[in-house]
C-alpha cells in the first residue's frame, strides 16, 4: 500500500536509481502490467467520446485525438455529455470521469516514477515523483560537494 517515505521508512537503508527495478522483478511485472493497460483505458474514453457524440465517424475520433492533454479532452468530453446526458447518466459519467483522472495519475507516478529499493527489505519499492527526485538529488549533491552529505534531512 502507498505510504509516504518519512516517517514510516526513515529507518530504512535505501538505493534509488535507474536500475533498482530490475531488483525486484515481481514489482517490475506488475508495474509493466498496469502501464500496458492504460492505452486500452485510453482508447475506450476515445470510444466514449464517439457514442457521446452519437457518431462513429472516424473525424470525430481523429479530433478527440488531437486534445492529448486530459484536461483538453475531459473538457470535450464534458461538452458532449452535458449536451446528451442527464439524471443517473451524468452522475455515472462524472463517477467514471473522476475514477479515470485518479488512476491516470498513478498510472503516470508508475510509468514516469524514480524507483528505489531497501536492501534489507525485498518486500519494499520506493516511487519518487521526479519532481521530488529532482530536488532531493540536487539538495544530496550541494552537500556532498560541501562534506556534509551525512546531516542530509529532506521533508516533503
């Protein structure tokens, strides 16, 4: 289950890098898995978007296309059900609609993550959003350029 690193894990030895994946195979698999799903997730919101539409033209699934960025085509698609939907539709629509954005998110913490593992813990892999990563590393570099790489306490 997620659970954020501190304070949970501050006890815990840690490596992070490209390749700790490859340490916990069983956790790779399952990551793979749930990357590989999304873009059959993606096309059926496209198919929704055409029987929103009440059309199975292949321009209007070209259009829908084009608006890559989720909150383009949340925007589209929110425009074709408020026009077609009402009552027991709308709301089943904005329960998937909401579902969809919270597993797209963790969908793209996995695909797009930083990984590290605990040596002592085969049952443990850290996700480290890049934007976090990013940080953490830069702020770990200044210090071990400075001697200072043991006193290193990192909040998020």
């Amino acid at each position: 289950m997620p659970q954020p690193y501190l304070p949970t894990f501050s006890s815990k030895r840690y490596s992070v890098g490209f390749q700790a994946i490859r340490e916990r195979p069983a956790f790779a698999e399952i990551i793979g898995r749930c990357v590989s799903i999304w873009s059959y997730v993606d096309n059926e919101i496209g198919g929704l978007f055409g029987i929103l539409l009440g059309t199975d033209s292949e321009a209007a699934h070209r259009v829908f296309l084009v608006l890559r960025r989720w909150t383009h085509q949340r925007e589209a698609l929110d425009a074709a059900a408020g026009a077609k939907l009402s009552g027991n539709e709308m709301a089943l629509y904005q329960a998937l609609v909401k579902d969809y954005k919270s597993l797209e998110t963790q969908c793209n913490d996995l695909a797009h993550g930083c990984f590290g593992i605990c040596p002592d813990d085969d049952s443990l892999l850290f996700l480290i959003k890049v934007e976090h990563h990013v940080i953490w590393q830069a702020i770990l570099y200044q210090n071990i350029l400075k001697g200072l790489y043991r006193q290193i306490i990192i909040k998020y």
